[in-house]
C-alpha cells in the first residue's frame, strides 16, 4: 500500500513537471501574439498573415488561411473552388476507407458465427478457414478479379473522375452492346490512382465477404486443401464477373438503357452482388460435399447438430451488424452524399424487424423455444435483405422487408434441412442466399422514388411496382437474380466438381468423426480442454 | 456393517454433506458419474429440432455405516438430497464383510 501511494504521489510529481513548461509556452505564445500584432504595421506584407492562436472551442480553427494559395491568406477564386473540390473528394474518400475498414471487421463477425455454430472438435478447421479466406480472396482480386469487376466501369464519380478504368469486353446481340468482363487493372497496374487505390480497397472486402460465406455452409467436413484453392478462385474469378455485370458497367447495369427494364439491375450494395453469390456458392458445395456423418438417419429424418457456443455466434453477429453500417452507408462511395443517414437507417430497422420476426416465429408460431441461433440467422437476414434496396426505401419499406426476411429465414432453413436434405451447419444458405434474392426482389416491389436518379445512366428515380414505377424494374430486378443463380450456381459447380477429381473435396469418415482440428490443422481448438464426446454426438428424436 | 450408495443431483452434493455431518457421519467418498434413470435423459433444441442428452451429470456419494445407523443415515441423505422432482437419483444399499483401518490393523465396526 505504501509502495502503491508513493508511486501514485510520483506520477503527480511529473505530471506537474513535465506541464510546467508547457505552460510557459502558452503564455509566451500569447506575448508574442500580440507583439507581432502591435509591430504589424511596420512591415506592410505581413498584415495578411494572421497568427493562429489556441482554440480550445474550435470554433475558429479551419479558415481562408487554411486555403492553399499562391499568396497565403489572400486566394483566389480559383483556387477556393479548387479546394471546396478537394474537400468534397477527400470526405468521399475518407468515408470510402473507413466504412470500408468497418466491412473488413465483419470477417471477425463470421469467424465468430460460423464456429460458435459449429461444434468444439472442429474450432481450429472453422476459425482456420475464416482467417485464410482474407488473405487468399485478397490475392485473387488483386491479381484478376479486380481488373475483371471494374476493369471497364469508366469514370470514378465520387472519388476524383479518374478515367482509366476503360476496358471492358462486350459482345453484340440484338444490336446491343453486352459488357462481360473488364480487362484493365490486373496487379493494379496501369492504375496508380488515388481514387482507384480507395475503390480497391473497399470493394476487396466486399469481395471477402462473399468468399467467407461458403466456409459457414461446408463447415466441419471440408478438406483445408480444397479450401484453399477455392478461396484463390472465388475472388479472381467466381465473384468478379457477376460483380462486373450489376456494378462494373456489364450487361445487366445496362438492361435499363439498353432494354427499357427500369435502371437495370440494381443492387446498391450487394444483396446479390455479395450475398446471393455466396449463397450460392454455399449451396452448390454444401451438396457436392453432401451432409456430415450422423445428420440424417436412416429413414432421411434430420438430427440436431448443436453448435458448442451460443455467446461466440451472439457475438460475432453484433461484429456483423457494425460492419454493416459500413457496407451500407458506404456504398455511396461518398461522405458528401446525404442519403447515408436514410440508409444507416434502414439498415438497422432491417436488423431489428428480422431478428424479431425470427424469435416470434419460432416461439409462436412453430411453437418452438425462442431459439438463439434462428435469432442470429433472422438478424443478419434482415441485414441482408436491406442491402439491396437500403437506398431506395422508406424506413416503413425498410421495416417490412425485414419482417419478411425473419420469417423467410427460418422457412428456407428447415426446407433446405428438411426437404432438399442439404446439410448446412450455420444456415449459410438461407441467410445469404434465400434473403439475397428477396432484398433484390424487394427493391422492385418497394423502391419509392426519392433517390437514385440518373441510376445506371436512366434518367428518373428508382420506383418499384408499389410506388407507381409499373413492373419493369421488378423485371429487371428477376432477371439479376435468375443470372446469379445460372452463372454461380454452374461456375462453382464446375470448379467444386475439378477440385473433387484432383483432390477430393472431403476429409474421411475417421478425420471427421476425430474432429478436423487435429487430423487437419494439427492442433486441437481448446487445447487442453477435455471435450464432452457426447454433447458432439447427436441422437435421432 | 453396509455400504450406503446414493446417487444425487449435482446441485445437492453440498446439502447432503452438511447433513451427514450434522448425523455425525465424516467419512464418505465421492465420484462425479455420468448416467440416466427411466426418463432416459432430457431433451434440449437447436435450431428446431429435438435432441436428447441422454447421460445426465450425476453425483455418487457413498458412505460405509454400521448396521444399527443403517435406517437413520439413509433417511438423512434423503432429507438433503430431495427435490421431488424427476431426476432426484437413488439410492442402494450393499453388505459389507469387513474393514480395515491400514494405520492400526484395527477390523470391524471400529474401523469406519
């Protein structure tokens, strides 16, 4: 105690030692302040140059000194408009980062869920996968899958205009041009842009998102080899090419000019671009890999699997619906465009509506518990529901799209278990995959016409078939949804299918039943702890 | 002399021994057990399903007595260990042929 108080009385000491000259400082900075002022006329020029004093309210901190000028203090017309230019771009870009940063801490969030879900044995293969997907999407897109998505989208509108981005290849049809993929960037090369540079970050963890989403739905029997090679494919070529054609200038942003179909697909950002594409994605691999032992029975009835921590998957889906208001909101790629406070709006009623939905659904309705995991699954399929029509709704739109989702959720999740008999650990499928399509299909019927005119080069705001916008961008709306599951759903069969036949893309029946954290990682998860074999071990109803 | 063997809840363990040392009875032993009774275990949920954890946590306390102790002790461990509910566990009695005390070489009802 002593010892403590005389520490404590030394640290006060200092403090007052060290702020001694401190304040002399201020003190001499407020002499010399006024001693320049009272000397001022004897040197003309420096009348202009005002000397900044300490603002401790900030009030008259930022101001035409600040201005960079040829002549400080005093700039011109150009140059102010000049600098209002350059603010404007850096808070575009300043938000285009950070909201950015928020996305990539949403790989913690399905880290977190994706193993709570799943049992002890398998913690080090889950977490493992969720860390490696980062890193390998990451290298996918920055050798292709960039230059593929974005390589032909033209000009950088609210990150500075820089044009470089300009090759897309197209094919002709009906006499119209069809944008596939693009075909500048590779390495980011040729791209040395500050804009570009804010643009890759951002839509790489985009990107990442999606790749993280199969590794919830074929958990706890994938081989870690298999896995490795899908996460260098899914971001350099299964992900980009869809996303070239809804953000990247490619055919299905164009079916608005191009066909009449309202503003072309639109998806702000990314209930299909991201969501849908990982769901599919899910889907197609959790039935190549087929179920994990012991979770059907003889007769096809299915088993309870339960995962081995609740708090981790509560915890990781809060870490996901943080990150959302950065991949919502920052979808505008701009701090300047105001809308950002309707859709973090929009975004959270979504998220608030659907974990609802879902908890009444299976306590009222199905007569179940209120069950935490369909809580987890029914938020964050609000969430993605929202991310599609975020922008365009009203926060009653909002609201109800995510009401829907809660209880879409949960039905898609016992159909998938149930009657397609595809095992799915986490509920992968129905959170991205099933509630991507109806976010998509929602702004169709519910976009209400404040926002997004000039959209995809159409003139007139975004409305949907509730709003008096007629039936063409639901249309639209159908026909993105339908190529996301054509174009995923074969791509990712086909590279599934030849990673089998080199490989193989499952563990065996003994690694499996072992847990795949020794067999595969070479480490258990919670080393040291001694597991309960039959808490992992279903038994039939 | 018999041997008393009561399983119990968990939850009960610390009742049933403050009890048996209020009877006057020092000596037991303890055993964390795994098992289930005619219920066959508890169901639990997840996810909508059904499942069943079919060996339950239990607890194995048993206590070697003299004859004349037999009734008294049993009825001590089933004051504490009560709830009245399903799950409550049982006990067994067993006779004992003899004990020794290893210190003393001392046999019979003296060296319990």
């Amino acid at each position: 105690m002593k010892k403590l108080s005389s520490i404590f009385f030394i640290l006060i000491g200092l403090f007052l030692i060290t702020s001694i000259p401190v304040l002399a400082e201020e003190a001499a900075q407020g002499q010399s302040a006024v001693a320049v002022t009272t000397a001022a006329p004897a040197i003309p020029a420096a009348q202009d140059v005002k000397i900044r004093l300490a603002d401790p309210s900030g009030i008259s901190t930022g101001n035409t000194s600040d201005i960079t000028a040829a002549k400080p203090g005093s700039p011109t017309t150009g140059e102010i408009t000049d600098a209002i230019g350059h603010n404007k771009i850096a808070i575009n870009l300043m938000w285009t980062l950070i909201t950015g940063f928020l996305v990539m801490f949403m790989q913690a969030g399905f880290a977190m869920v994706e193993t709570g879900f799943t049992r002890a044995k398998n913690v080090a293969h889950t977490m493992a996968m969720n860390l490696m997907i980062y890193p390998l999407g990451m290298i996918g897109f920055y050798v292709c899958g960039f230059a593929i998505m974005f390589g032909g989208m033209g000009a950088l509108g609210t990150l500075g205009g820089y044009a470089g981005l300009d090759s897309e290849f197209t094919i002709s049809l009906f006499g119209k041009t069809f944008g596939l993929i693009g075909t500048k960037g590779f390495f980011l090369n040729g791209v040395y842009d500050v804009g570009v540079f804010g643009l890759f970050l951002f839509q790489m963890v985009f990107m990442d998102t999606t790749a993280t989403i199969p590794t919830g739905a074929m958990a706890e029997r994938w081989k870690y080899a298999s896995f490795v090679i899908y996460g260098l494919l899914v971001g350099s070529v299964i992900y980009p090419v869809f996303g070239n054609w809804v953000w990247g200038g490619g055919w299905l942003s164009t079916l608005g000019s191009n066909f009449g179909l309202g503003h072309g697909h639109v998806d702000f950002a990314g209930s299909s671009v991201v969501h849908m594409t990982g769901g599919v994605i899910a889907i197609v691999g959790a039935k190549i890999l087929g179920a994990r032992i012991g979770k059907y029975n003889a007769d096809k009835s299915p088993n309870a699997i339960p995962g081995h921590s609740i708090p981790m998957a509560v915890i990781g889906t809060f870490i996901l619906a943080f990150g959302w208001f950065g991949f919502n909101p920052g979808s505008t790629l701009a701090g300047t465009d105001l809308r950002i406070s309707v859709i973090a709006v929009n975004t959270m009623l979504a998220s608030a509506t659907g974990a609802f939905a879902a908890t009444l659904w299976m306590w009222w309705v199905r007569g179940n518990k209120p069950d935490p995991s369909m809580m987890c699954n029914g938020m964050l399929a609000g969430l993605v529901a929202i991310t599609a029509p975020c922008a365009f709704v009203s926060a009653g739109g909002a609201a109800v799209i995510g009401l829907i989702s809660g209880v879409l959720v949960i039905e898609a999740a016992f159909f998938i278990e149930r009657k397609l008999r595809i095992d799915d650990p986490v509920g992968a499928i129905a959170v991205h995959g099933v509630n991507g399509a109806w976010g998509c299909i929602a702004l169709g019927l519910l976009a209400d016409g404040t926002y997004g005119d000039g959209w995809n080069g159409v003139a007139g705001t975004v409305k949907g078939l509730f709003y008096g916008g007629g039936s063409s961008q639901l249309v639209a709306e159908i026909i993105g949804v339908s190529a996301n599951i054509i174009y995923v759903g074969i791509i990712s069969y086909i590279i599934f299918k030849l990673i089998d036949l080199a490989i193989g893309n499952r563990v065996s029946p003994e690694t499996e039943i072992a847990g795949l954290d020794v067999p595969e990682m070479g480490v258990p998860g919670y080393s040291g702890v001694k597991l309960d074999p039959h808490s992992e071990t279903p038994f039939s109803r | 002399m018999k041997k008393i063997e009561a399983i119990i809840r968990p939850e009960k363990v610390d009742d049933v021994l403050a009890a048996l040392e209020d009877a006057g009875y020092a000596g037991i032993m303890i055993t964390e057990i795994k098992g289930h009774g005619k219920q066959k275990g508890i169901t639990q949920q997840w996810r909508g399903s059904e499942f069943r954890i079919s060996l339950l946590p239990k607890v194995k306390i048993e206590i070697v007595v003299k004859d004349a102790d037999v009734a008294k002790i049993t009825k001590t461990v089933i004051n504490a260990a009560k709830t009245g509910n399903i799950g409550d566990g049982k006990i067994f009695i067993y006779p004992v042929d003899d004990a020794v005390r290893i210190r003393t070489d001392e046999r019979g009802d003296v060296a319990i």
